[in-house]
C-alpha cells in the first residue's frame, strides 16, 4: 500500500513538471465516438433533407401540412367510399370494375351481330310424310336397281333410273334428295319425248303393270300420276310405253321450282281408291284412281329420267303378305 502511494506521488510530481516546462500535453477529453453509418444516395443528384427520429420536424412548415393532408386525404379515402379523391392502386382497379358494370346495366338489350349467332341446330331433312297415314319406316338395306345406278345417301348421276324396296308394300312411299341439276347426257324416253323428271314408283309389280307419282320439270314444274296396266305382262319387251292412263287431278296447286343445292321431300299415298301427293308436307296433288288399279300390288320404288340428285332417304310400308320380296331383276322398262 505504502509503494502504491509512493508512485502515484511520484507519477503527479512528474506530470507538474511537464506541465511547468510546457513539454508535454495532456488531453483529458474522452476519446471521439465513431461516425454513424449514413444511407447511400438514391440518386447521382438526389440530396435528402435531414431528419430526425419523427422525420419531418427539420422540414418546412409548408412541407409538413402538405404531408399531413395527404396522409389525411387518404385515411379518409380508406374510409369513405364516396371519396374520389387519390387512392391506391387496389381502389382504382374496384372503381374501373364498378365502373364497366355500370355500363353493362345500362347498355340495350341488342340482339348479337350476325357473325356471332349460334348455328342453327342440325336435323335430318323432312320425310314429307306430314300427312301420310299409313306408317312409313325408314329403308335402310339396298335398293333393287332395275336400270341405271342408284344407292341410298349417294348421288345418283345416270340419265335413266329405276328402282324398287323390295319386302315393301306399294300403297305409299316418301323420298327426300337434294336437286343438283340436269344429267350430263340426255336419253329419250320409248314414245321418244325427253323429259326431265323424277318421282316414286307405287304398286310396282313389274315394269308393265304399276302406279307412277312424277314431278316434272317441263315445260314447267308439274304432278303428274299415271297408271300403266298391262294385264299378263311382265317386261319392257313385252308392253313397251303401252298401257299408259293420266289421272285427272281433283285437286292441285303448283310445285316449287326444283333450285339446284335445295333439299326437297316427295311422299304419296293411296287409302282406298283415293292418292294424295305431298311436296315438302304440303299437299300438290288429290284424285281418284281407276278401278284397274285395284288389281295392282307390288313394293314401292323410285324413277328419274335426265336429273341428277342426292338421294337422302327413301320410306315405305313393310310387313305383310303384298310387301313378299320377289327376285332383283334388271329390265329396260319405262
């Protein structure tokens, strides 16, 4: 304890003297704190105002009240949805939005433009059997192509056609195709006219002996019914263009203009002695047949003389002791 107090004695005597000589000075202030960390510019020339811990007590005074009002404005925004004054990027969006609504309520009820109204709805074509009593059912296996070349759902091309339904029964029948215009050659018929025609085949018991329904085109377009009768023959050799009688029409209006691309539905049917003829389900053609026609009984068919058209569909009766299918036989007849 003693040499401790000797040398602190001794240790102040030797800072008198220094300070008496002026050799030595001391500096009795604490050592200087290090400089706070400062936060880079934003920018080469961007220079911020100093602030302290509240951040606006060194600026302006107009600098902070037109801090404090925008900062007012916008609680208010926040709050009061009436408010149109600035808001946030979220608020804009849901004004745009209430905005287009709006328009949408308030804009007419307008049909759309034509470029964007739905497609109709497809359906098979008309049978044209409206007003046929008799039950058709929809004939789906092949035709029996006396002459020519015809198949149900192709195009039949030849300028003479005839066909029957073998296992049908001949007291009705429909047909709906799409017209496509004259053939491209012409063949006259045995009494050597040249008609553009086509039509269903009735009671078809052979070339010789049946009912024809035909929808001709010259000189204008017309329903002609005919019954050719040939009692004990069969072919075309043996009755030729004979035998042949027009029915006179009772009733009649005229047919459409058959238009090349137009799908068109042709039906006919004999309740009694009575044969009534349909275009488009829409009645062209009433009379009353002879009473040879009685005697017939044969399938129904199709006939068609210098056309060409789509055959989309053929119908008749099936069933029963008259629809017995005989043999496919090919014939030149009319």
């Amino acid at each position: 304890m003693t040499s401790v107090t000797g040398m602190t004695r001794s240790l102040l005597a030797l800072v008198l003297l220094a300070a008496c000589n002026g050799s030595v000075q001391v500096d009795t202030a604490p050592p200087p704190s290090p400089p706070a960390p400062t936060a880079p510019p934003s920018g080469p020339s961007e220079t911020r105002p100093a602030t302290n811990a509240t951040g606006n007590d060194q600026l302006p005074a107009e600098r902070r009240v037109e801090q404090q009002t925008q900062s007012d404005r916008e609680v208010l925004a926040r709050h009061d949805p009436k408010d149109t004054s600035k808001r946030g990027r979220g608020h804009d969006k849901d004004k745009d939005s209430d905005k287009d609504k709006d328009k949408d309520a308030d804009a007419p009820n307008l049909p759309p433009p034509p470029w964007e109204e739905p497609a109709p709805p497809t359906s098979e074509p008309s049978r044209g059997d409206k007003h046929v009593k008799t039950k058709l059912d929809v004939i789906k296996g092949p035709l029996c192509v006396t002459k020519g070349a015809a198949q149900l759902g192709r195009k039949v091309v030849d300028p003479t056609m005839r066909a029957v339904a073998l296992g049908t029964r001949g007291d009705a029948a429909a047909m709906s195709f799409t017209f496509q215009g004259d053939s491209e050659s012409v063949r006259a018929l045995a009494s050597g006219q040249k008609r553009r025609q086509l039509g269903l085949k009735l009671r078809a018991e052979n070339g010789c002996n049946l009912v024809y329904v035909m929808w001709r085109l010259d000189p204008k377009p017309f329903v002609e019914v005919s019954i050719k009768v040939n009692p004990g023959k069969r072919t075309h050799e043996e009755c030729g263009a004979g035998g042949y009688t027009k029915i006179k029409k009772a009733e009649t209006s005229p047919p459409p203009s058959l238009v090349v691309g137009k799908t068109y539905a042709l039906a006919a049917e004999i309740v009694g002695d009575e044969l009534a003829v349909m275009i488009d389900d829409q009645v062209v053609w009433r009379g009353t047949l002879p009473d040879s026609a009685r005697s017939l009984s044969g399938p129904a068919g199709i006939r068609s003389d210098n056309v060409q058209f789509d055959l989309l569909g053929f119908s008749a009766p099936t069933g029963g002791s008259a629809a017995a299918k005989p043999k496919c036989i090919a014939s030149e007849g009319d």
